[in-house]
C-alpha cells in the first residue's frame, strides 16, 4: 500500500513538472513572447517547449530571455501561434514528439497553411449616373442588392494568397420612373495579404471581378448594351478561427467599374461567411 502511494506521489510530482503553463501571446517573424502566468523566470530559460494547440503541436522554440513573468523565445521548426500552451521538451515529450513528427509537420500551422472553401451572403450599395444621348440630361440612382458565393483561398507566398470567389449578385438601382435591375454571374479573383496568423487575422485585398448579366432590366439603359463587364475591387476584412478547420470571414469591399461613354457605376458591398479545411 506505501509503495503504491509513493509510486503515484512521484508520478503526481513528474506530472506537474513535465506540465507548463504558460502561453504564447505574441508572434513576431520567428520571435515569440510568452507569458509564464505563475511560472519562474530562471526556470524557463535555455529550455526548449513544444507550443500545442489543443492535442496538435504547432512549432518547437526555446526560451533566450526572461524577466518577471514575460519570456522571449525563437521559434525553432514549426510556426508558433497565439494562445498556444507550451509544454516542455523532457525524455518523454522527445520521444512521443519524434513518433508523431511527420503528422505535425502536413498539420503545422493555422488553417491558412492549407487551401480553404466556403460561402458567403453580401449586401451592396450601389450608384449608377447616366447621361442621356442627346441631351445634357442625366439621373442618379441608388439602390441595394444581395449576392450569393463560394470561394476558395489558396496559400502562394508566406501571408500572401489568391481568394477567388463565383456566384450571383444583384445590382438595383432607381430614382424616380427611372431603374435598373441586373442579375449577374459574377467571378473574382483577388490577392490577399493577412497582417498576422493569429486566432483573428485581419486582411487586405484588392483584384478584379467579371460581371455576366443573366437577367436584366432598365428604363435608364438600352438593354441590348447591357453586358459583360469588369469592376475593380479594393477592400479588407478578418477570419475569426473557431478551430484548426472552421472560421468566420467578414469583409467590405469598393467596386468600381471603368466608365461608359454616358454611364458611371460604383457600389460599395460587405459580406459574411464561413469557411472550411477539408
């Protein structure tokens, strides 16, 4: 019976060492900045740690300065993340560690180190001037619209990436007798940089984006001369990480679409959604 209980007071005991914990709460390049949250600052340092989220290892650092309970390390293999637990490297997490090597490096990283698919809803808000022939006359119209699309986000070169998105989307428009009313299949493929690979990680975009009218309507325009046509896009948003395979995308964007002899059009559109690592 004594020897049963010391057995699992020296377990208890290994357990508590072998656990850390601490986390990452900044990652800067290959410098991350932990915070000990209870743990010495003579301890850590010249240590090695394993940064874990939930049961997946993301990166291997090792601790070069500590003071009070903040730490500085470099990321060593791997890409560490914010919020990640460290756990130190000890005989056994060395071993467990190399079985489990070539699993953690095709699932290293946040969900934006593999291609990503989902949907999205949007809303526009939309201008449209046009300039009757034969006239100095000319209506401004307004109005609002709702799209529908899919997408696909696919990693190129470090926080760089190519959003590519196809669906259908509504331009309204009207002022007094006068509106327009298109359906157009729409397709746009943007690049895409994102600031920081965090849980939210905001982004900046900007492409270009084709219109192919499916059904349309207009008091203002001649039918026959609505057609295919391109806008320019420039916007930015955030995914918010819900886990290693699901998050949330919100966006706004500015559409401007080169001028017709006697049309102008613009519209200002945001969209919601969610996406997926399959």
């Amino acid at each position: 019976m004594r020897s049963s209980a010391l057995a699992f007071f020296i377990g208890l005991m290994f357990f508590a060492q072998s656990g850390f914990a601490a986390r990452v709460i900044q990652v800067k390049g290959s410098q991350v900045l932990v915070d000990l949250e209870g743990d010495s600052a003579n301890s850590v340092i010249n240590k090695r740690y394993i940064v874990m989220v939930g049961d997946k290892r993301r990166a291997i650092i090792e601790i070069k300065k500590a003071k009070g309970q903040k730490a500085v390390g470099t990321v060593l293999k791997g890409k560490a993340v914010v919020d990640g637990t460290l756990v130190e490297i000890t005989k056994t997490t060395a071993k467990k560690s190399s079985r489990d090597e070539s699993e953690d490096t095709s699932s290293q990283g946040s969900t934006t180190d593999a291609a990503t698919y989902g949907v999205l809803l949007g809303m526009n808000m939309a201008s449209q001037k046009v300039t009757f022939e034969g006239s100095n006359d000319s209506v401004s119209m307004t109005g609002n619209g709702f799209a529908l699309k899919g997408f696909g986000d696919f990693p190129v070169l470090g926080n760089l990436s190519l959003l590519g998105r196809a669906g259908v989307e509504q331009f309204n428009v009207k002022a007094d007798d006068n509106k327009t009313e298109i359906m157009y299949f729409n397709g746009d493929l943007l690049v895409k940089y994102r600031f920081m690979d965090s849980t939210i990680q905001p982004f900046v975009m900007a492409g270009l984006s084709l219109h192919y009218p499916l059904t349309k309507s207009s008091d203002a325009l001649i039918e026959d001369n609505i057609s295919m046509t391109t806008a320019l896009l420039l916007g930015g948003g955030l995914n918010y990480f819900l886990s290693d395979s699901m998050y949330i995308m919100v966006n706004g964007e500015y559409a401007y679409f080169p001028p017709a002899e006697s049309v102008t059009t613009s519209f200002i559109a945001f969209y919601g959604g969610v996406g997926f690592k399959f």
